[in-house]
C-alpha cells in the first residue's frame, strides 16, 4: 500500500512540473516554436504570435522556412538522426 501512495504521489508531483512548465511556455515574452522531424511547426506560443505575427492556428502545421527568410534559411539547421 505505502509503494501505491508513493508513486501516486510521484505521478501528481509530475503532472503539477508538467502544468507549471506549459503555463512558464505559454505565458513567456520569448517565442518558443516546437518543430517535428519533418521541420514542420507543432507549437506555437503567444510569445512567438507576438514576435513574428502569425496566429497559432494559421502557422500549426507549416514549414518551419516559412519564418526564416530566404537569405537566412542556410543558417537554419534541421538534422535527423535515425
């Protein structure tokens, strides 16, 4: 029974650093941009809405070159390792 309580316990304090990290994400003034493997945008906070003029829901699912501009695309590194 003490074995039950304690991982319940881990399991809570886990979702609670879960929550306080998305809100530290949401509510950030930075831009933070998640990117899949295929270099397509998952995430998008409000910071970056603010930062770069793009909603979440129009730039979820776009390819991460569309906020580069080409002079700089050389500069963006997309690696994969499989």
């Amino acid at each position: 029974m003490g074995a039950l309580k304690g991982e319940e316990s881990d399991r809570k304090a886990r979702e609670e650093d879960l929550r306080r990290l998305a809100a530290i994400v949401e509510y950030s003034d930075d831009a933070i941009i998640g990117v899949g493997l295929d270099a397509l945008i998952t995430d998008w906070n409000a910071g970056a809405e603010r930062m770069l003029g793009y909603s979440r829901s129009e730039i979820i699912g776009m390819p991460i070159t569309t906020i580069f501009p080409p002079s700089h695309r050389d500069e963006l590194l997309i690696t994969r390792s499989d």
